[in-house]
C-alpha cells in the first residue's frame, strides 16, 4: 500500500483560546506539522493578547512559542461585516468560544463564516446532539443552534463539520450542576439511574478535532461523533466508589421534578441543563461508532479523570 501524501496546508484560525480552545489550538500546533505549509491563527480581543495578566500572559507566550498568530478581533463588538473581513484569509475557522454573549453569538458567527468564503467551518456545538433533542427543549439555548445547522444545511459554498462531544467530562463533577454531592456522598441522577451521559475531556475534544480538521478524506457537511466515556448515572455512582473508596447514596430527580423546579426559575442555566440531560435523548451515544474509537485513539474515560482531579473530594 502506498503512504498517503500529506494532508493539504490550511490555514486555520481558532476563534477563542479558553477551557476548550487552548487545547484544540495546542493540538493543531502540534498535527499542523505534518502538513507543511499550514497556519494556526487565534482570534482574541486585543486586550486579551496584551494583557500583562501573568496568566493571561503565560498562555499568549505558550501559543506564540507553539508559532500560533494572534489576530485581534472582537467576536462580541464586532459587526458580522467586520468579522467575514478578518476570517476572509483563512481556509478554515473554527468556533472555540462558547456562547460568549448569548444566544445570538453563535447565528452571528456562522453569518460571518458564510459571508467571508472560507472553504470549511466548525461552530461552536461542541456538546450535545441538537437534532435529536430538537426544537421546544428545556435550553433555549440549543434552539440558537438549530438555526446554526439550518443556516449551514441551506448553503453550498462552505462546507460545515459538528463536532458532538456530549458534557465536558469534569462538568458532571462539578458541585455547581448538583448531580454528584461530595457533602452527602449522594448522584443525584438525571431521569433514572439508567439514563445515559456522553463525557469527554477538553483535551481529549483538542487532540480528536485537531485530527478530525487534518483527516484524509476531508470530512464535510456532517456531523463526527466522539466519547470519552458513555455511562449511566448508576455506573458513574459505581465509578466514585471505586475511586473513592467509600459507599455513594443513589437518589434519581425524575424529569417532571426537574420541569418542576425550572418552572419556578426559568431563567436558571443550570436547572434547564438538567431538565435537557434527565430526557435522555441526543445527549448519550455509544462509543462504539465514535471517530476516537474507529481510529483507535486513546482518550481518557470518566473513571481515570476521577482518578486524577478527585482524591481528595
């Protein structure tokens, strides 16, 4: 069998460099190598790239020794015309910055995207399968991102990938969102003990989109599924025993308690997520048919971030 040439050079500009664009930026650095000729961009505001923050300033030096340009743009300010200007160059552009000013940024962005002419774009839906949970949910939110797909769905000029990644694997753990509470030794599980979640880490989302941008054949128009781990709320209960060493209550907060409690705060971010995450649908995916596990690249399971980030919980 004859080696496959190198990947064709892009250029490539990241649009943020927080929780998740740091690792995806970090990861093209290091992929981008093997096709010579590529650009790695970030899209920061100009106050982020001179901030004399030292930890703002130690991840600018970081991305700058990795040989990642800095481009200043402001994603929030910006008019959509000023943003198709600044992505114009490149050919690819990747959405790493969350829904930094709420639920216009993403439409706004995917706008800018189109305008411009790059050749292939990758929003910001890094998360759950919109689609399947559809339209109506309990996250407003995710409806923001239908009409991202929409918009992308009914064009030709530039191709579009999703990268679904379920909740960021150290989400789940966090005291804020409820569903493990380290005072009382108790999951809180969402829906049922039976009702799955798809986890996977940020950096694991960094080194998988970095191959997924990078991949021969192109991927275009689709969606690439990954999972660092696929468990049911029982086996995440079973997961923090073992770590841990110690017995975990089980209680279930069923969806209608859930509804419930959103009815009486409909304006609380974390009560819609859980609403969403207790219905089940378009938040789990087996592992099985995710890009990682066809192309056997290690990634961390929930049990080994566990592991590492919560022995001393």
């Amino acid at each position: 069998m004859t080696e496959l040439s190198h990947p064709s050079p892009q250029s490539i500009l990241v649009l943020g460099a927080g929780e998740l664009g740091l690792p995806v930026l970090r990861n093209l650095a290091r992929v981008a190598k093997r096709s010579p000729g590529s650009t790695i961009s970030v899209l920061l505001r100009a106050s982020t790239i001179d901030s004399q923050l030292p930890a703002k300033k130690a991840e600018i030096d970081e991305l700058r020794s990795l040989g990642v340009q800095m481009v200043a743009a402001d994603l929030v300010n910006d008019s959509i015309d000023q943003l198709a200007e600044v992505f114009a160059p490149f050919d690819t552009v990747i959405g790493c910055a969350g829904m930094v000013a709420g639920r216009e940024t993403p439409m706004k962005l995917a706008t800018a995207a189109l305008k411009s002419g790059i050749k292939r774009y990758f929003p910001w839906q890094f998360g759950v399968d919109f689609e399947v949970i559809g339209r109506g949910s309990p996250q407003d939110l995710f409806d923001a991102q239908l009409d991202v797909r929409e918009l992308l769905r009914a064009q030709d000029k530039t191709e579009w990938v999703i990268i679904s990644t379920g909740m960021f694997t150290s989400f789940l753990f966090e005291p804020v969102f409820e569903v493990v509470d380290f005072d009382n030794d108790t999951v809180n599980a969402l829906g049922s003990l039976d009702t799955s979640v798809t986890l996977t880490t940020p950096d694991d989302i960094g080194k998988l989109t970095a191959e997924i941008v990078f991949f021969e054949s192109r991927f275009r128009n689709e969606i690439v599924y990954l999972s660092g781990d696929t468990l049911t709320y029982e086996q995440v209960a079973g997961l923090l025993e073992r770590v841990l060493g110690r017995p975990f209550k089980r209680n279930v907060w069923t969806v209608p308690h859930l509804m419930q409690e959103l009815e009486k705060d409909p304006t609380h971010h974390i009560k819609k997520y859980r609403a969403v995450f207790a219905q089940g649908r378009g938040v789990a995916w087996p592992k099985a048919g995710t890009f990682n596990e066809q192309r056997a690249i290690q990634v961390t399971t929930a049990e080994q971030w566990a592991r590492e980030n919560l022995a001393n919980e």
